[in-house]
C-alpha cells in the first residue's frame, strides 16, 4: 500500500549528513495554474530511493522563482520521511554551454570568407577576358607579308565576328551576374551569422537549486511533485456577444463565449501541461485600506521639494505578460447540413470559495517567447431585453442596446468583448467585472429601424426692463421618432438644458415641454431622459425647450462639464 508524504515546510537551513547521497530529480512541468496575475507551477519527478538519508535535488528551476512558496508532496511505495526544502540562487555563464556553437558559427563564418575571396578573384579574371575580346574585335587581321594592306572582311565574315564577340561576352556577363548575386547572399549570411555570435555573448544567468532532505528505512521509488510561483504570466479573459434577434422580436437570445488569452515570459517554456485558470488574484490586496485621518488647518508656505517623482522604490510594476492585440473578427459563422460542425473545446469549470476554476481540456503548450495562447472556457445562453437609446444633440443615430443578467456561479471578469448581431460582426465593446444576477447592457450598434429626427423650431431672442435691460433667449425643438420594426421596442432619447452657475442667470424650461422621465441621469445635471414603448409601424414626438435669462450688459459664457 503505498504511503502519502506532503512536505509544506518554509524554506529552512539544515545541516545535511555526511552520508546523505545526492540524487538528481529531472523533472518536467506536468501542470500549471495560471492567474490573472502571476502562476503556480507543478513539477514532477520520478526517483528511485534507497535505505538511509539522501538529498534530493532539482536543478536548473527560474531563478525568479518565489521560495517562500516552494512546496513538495508525492507518493512512494514505503514509507518516506522529509526533514526540509531548502533553495538558493545561482549564479551561472552561458559561455561553457555555448562556446562550441560559437566555435561553429566562426568556422561558417571563415568559409563564407574563404568564398568570397574566390569569387572576387573569378570576377577580376572575367574582367580581364572582356577587355580581351572588346581589344581583340577592334584590331585589323594580321597578314603574312609585311608590304601588303591588311586584309579587309566581307559583310559575312564581319558578322561572324560580332556573333562571335557578342556570344563570348553574353557568357562573361552571365558568369559576372552570377558571381554578384552569389557574392550579396554570402554577405548577408555572415550578417546573420556575427548576430548570432552576438546573441551568444557569454551571459550571467540566475538559476535556484532546490533540494529535498530525505529518509527512508527501505529500498522504495516515488513520485514527487514540486510546486513554485511565478511572476511574468497571466492571463486575461475576453467575450464573443452573439445577438441573435428573432421574428417579430420573439426568441430573441444573446449568446454569451467566454474566452481567455493566455501568456508568460519567464525562463520556462511550458510544453504539454495540464493548463488550469483560476480567478483568484493572489498578489493583490488582502485586506482593506487603513483609512487615515484628516484635518483642516491653516495654508502655510513650504519649501518645495524639487525631487522627481517615480514609482515606488524607483521600480515600475511588471505586467504579466505583453499586451496582444485582440485577433481580428472570425468570420460569420455557416450552417452547412453536408458537414459536420466544428468547435472549440470548453473549459471544465468548478467553484472553490469565492474563485472560479477553469481546467482546459487536453494538455496544452504555451511557451515563453511572446506568443498569446486563446482557449475557449464556456458558452452562456441569456435572455436579453431589448431597447433603442439615442442622444441625437451629438448623434443622429439610434443605437440597439441588448440588457441581459449574469447567469451560473462565477463572475465575469472585466474584458473586451467582439459584438456580433445576426451573425455580423458589429465592433467592439468592454465588460466590467460582473457578478452572478447583475444586470448589464450591451450595445450593438445603428438600428436603422429606428429613425429619430430632431429639429429646431424656435431661436429667439428678446430685451425687457426700463431701468436694467435683461436679455433672454428662447430655444426649442421637437424630437420626432420612428418604429419601423415589427414589433414594439422601448426607446430612450437623451437631451440636455444648461444650468446657471450665477445667481444673475435663470434657465427654465419653456411651457408646453414634454415632461422627463428621469431628470439628471447619472447625477449630471441638466441631463434628461424620456423613454417610451414605441408600437411597430409607431411613432413618439418629444417637444423639448428652455430659456435663458441674463443681464444684457454681461455676456454670458457656455460650457462643458
């Protein structure tokens, strides 16, 4: 039967026995816990153990490594005492390990230059015989008798001669061309070769050493499973919104994908583990703020301090892994009855506390040069309401916005979402964190089924008064819509009226306004709403207006806020 032993000690100092032998423990990554912020890495190892006291050692683990969480636990066929963890970081140069590859690359290097130095010699002596053949070709025919003329050639032996010249120099040209192109490819290759030289530049490298202090009263093998975290990875979830608007608005649902997009760069790669993303966030806050009083008192004078300002210990927080830009939309989706469909896996999703749990299923690769690694983790089916908002002061256009409550037992972590609307791609848009039952609205884009038509039908202006001339200005508009769905639809249109920030200013609004439904929205003042169900085929018309009162020898200023 075989015997469990769990090892959660802190890191200690212990004296080993002269008699403890060394064992070293190869170990592989098995699985990773991966958190929106940093990861627990599980190792795992198969060791034969003899009787009597012995060191375990796993060598060559990141030298980032967090050793307060180093912890150990495993199985054996007997029974197998732990007395202590111990780690320590090493210092290490990669220039025993890679000064043959250099030597390599060096030896590469001097043949290319060897090569190079043939093919100027060829060039030099293709030069040589072009001058040659262009001196030779100018030259008269030489005559056996001195007294007599040159002899001259007919037409046809003086064509001769030019084919034969032009052939002769066709082939040199060639060969010349050759030689050039040979020659530019052997300098970029010792180009690519002295960068490679370069990037194995000896280097100080940080390695931690860990090593497990043992006992055993009989011969027995185990397995032991060490686990560390680390900084460097994370992983960060986003969402594909796919609303799907039925007939006449009946069997309207929105399909909800959550997906996570995962990273690291430490010194590991992780090849073929057993992947697990947890909502926990262990490097944040545990506990809230101490809150500090305050006071008010007096404003003196101080000597101003001319030191910069920096982050905490002169040292920027590391993000977990480099910012990957979303992909690009997937294409529409397809339904074709030939064929079978094909879709990404899920995650197998389990609560712990107050996290959630998603174990990718299979064994999956990330590995530690920049690559952005996108698993699917599940799919949600919501109900959703459906409602129109437009702003039409600032936009013409109707916007579709789909309200839907937050099902299962975990929450949604804040995230880009990809918006689809009958299976096309409509933008981008953001989710807060949400928990289990919350509400939220999504937008999805222009309904061009709702038009909305503002117009201006008063601007005015006017003086009263004998002894002081006040100056009041009217304006006025009507907001008309339109419901051109086959259905009914909630539609909110949003406007606003300034508001006086001195007493000399009056701003009301004038008789015959359509009376809000909600009068500072969101706590902004002057902000007003007015919604209503708009039948199909129906139309709503909001008159909407104000007045402005103020001494006519003090301009009047408008602003943002």
């Amino acid at each position: 039967m075989k015997h469990s032993f769990v090892a959660l000690l802190a890191l200690t100092t212990c004296i080993t026995p002269l008699a403890a032998a060394e064992i070293d423990a190869p170990s592989t990554i098995d699985a990773v816990t991966v958190y929106p912020v940093g990861a627990e890495i599980t190792r795992l190892t198969r060791v034969n153990v003899t009787a009597g006291e012995h060191t375990l050692v796993f060598d060559n683990l990141p030298g980032n490594l967090d050793a307060q969480s180093i912890r150990v636990e495993g199985e054996a066929g007997a029974r197998v005492d732990i007395g202590s963890v111990d780690s320590k970081v090493v210092h290490v140069t990669s220039d025993e390990q890679l000064a043959g590859e250099r030597r390599r690359l060096e030896a590469e290097i001097e043949t290319l230059h060897d090569e190079l130095a043939a093919i100027g010699q060829l060039k030099r002596t293709i030069d040589y015989q072009r001058r040659l053949i262009q001196d030779m070709a100018t030259r008269p025919l030489p005559t056996p008798d001195k007294d007599k003329t040159p002899q001259r050639l007919d037409s046809e032996e003086l064509g001769n001669l030019f084919d034969l010249v032009a052939a002769k120099l066709q082939v040199l040209d060639r060969r010349m061309l050759d030689a050039d192109i040979r020659q530019r490819e052997i300098n970029k290759a010792i180009a690519e070769l002295q960068g490679k030289i370069t990037e194995l530049a000896p280097k100080r490298l940080r390695k931690s050493v860990v090593t497990v202090h043992l006992s055993s009263d009989t011969d027995t093998s185990g397995t032991f499973r060490l686990r560390y975290r680390v900084q460097k990875a994370g992983w960060r979830p986003y969402y594909d919104a796919r609303l799907s608007i039925g007939e006449k608005g009946k069997d309207t649902h929105l399909s909800l994908v959550r997906r996570a997009e995962i990273g690291q760069q430490t010194t590991e790669s992780w090849d073929n583990v057993a992947l697990t993303l947890s909502t926990a966030r262990p490097v944040g806050a545990t506990a809230a703020p101490d809150l500090p009083s305050i006071t008010y008192g007096f404003w003196t004078a101080a000597k101003r301090d001319n030191r910069s300002a920096g982050s905490v210990n002169g040292l920027a927080k590391n993000k977990p892994f480099a910012d990957v830009q979303i992909a690009e939309a997937p294409a529409e989706e397809q339904s074709l009855d030939s064929l079978a469909r094909m879709e990404q896996r899920e995650a197998v999703t389990s609560t712990v506390g107050f996290h959630a749990l998603y174990e990718i299923p299979g064994r999956v690769s990330v590995d530690n040069e920049g690559t952005a690694k996108k698993v699917r983790i599940a799919t949600q089916a919501l109900g959703t309401k459906l409602s129109v908002t437009a702003a039409p002061v600032l936009d013409p256009n109707a916007y579709l916005t789909a309200e839907f409550k937050v099902g299962g037992d975990t929450p949604l972590l804040p995230g880009h979402v990809l918006l689809f609307r009958d299976n096309v791609f409509m933008g981008r848009g953001h989710l807060p964190m949400l928990s289990p039952g919350e509400q939220h609205g999504l937008g999805f884009g222009v309904d061009d089924r709702v038009r909305i038509a503002r117009k201006e039908v008063r601007s005015h202006e006017s003086e009263s008064g004998l002894i002081s001339t006040t100056l009041v200005k009217e304006y006025a508009w009507v907001i008309e819509v339109e419901n051109h769905h086959g259905f009914a639809m909630p539609v909110t249109v949003y406007d606003r009226v300034p508001y006086a920030t001195h007493e000399d200013i009056t701003v009301e609004m004038l008789p015959g306004t359509t009376k809000p439904d909600e009068r500072d929205v969101e706590r902004k003042r002057g902000v007003h709403a007015w919604t209503s169900d708009v039948e199909a085929g129906g139309e709503m018309t909001i008159n909407f207006g104000y007045r402005v009162t103020s001494p006519k020898d003090r301009p009047i200023l408008l602003g943002m806020h």
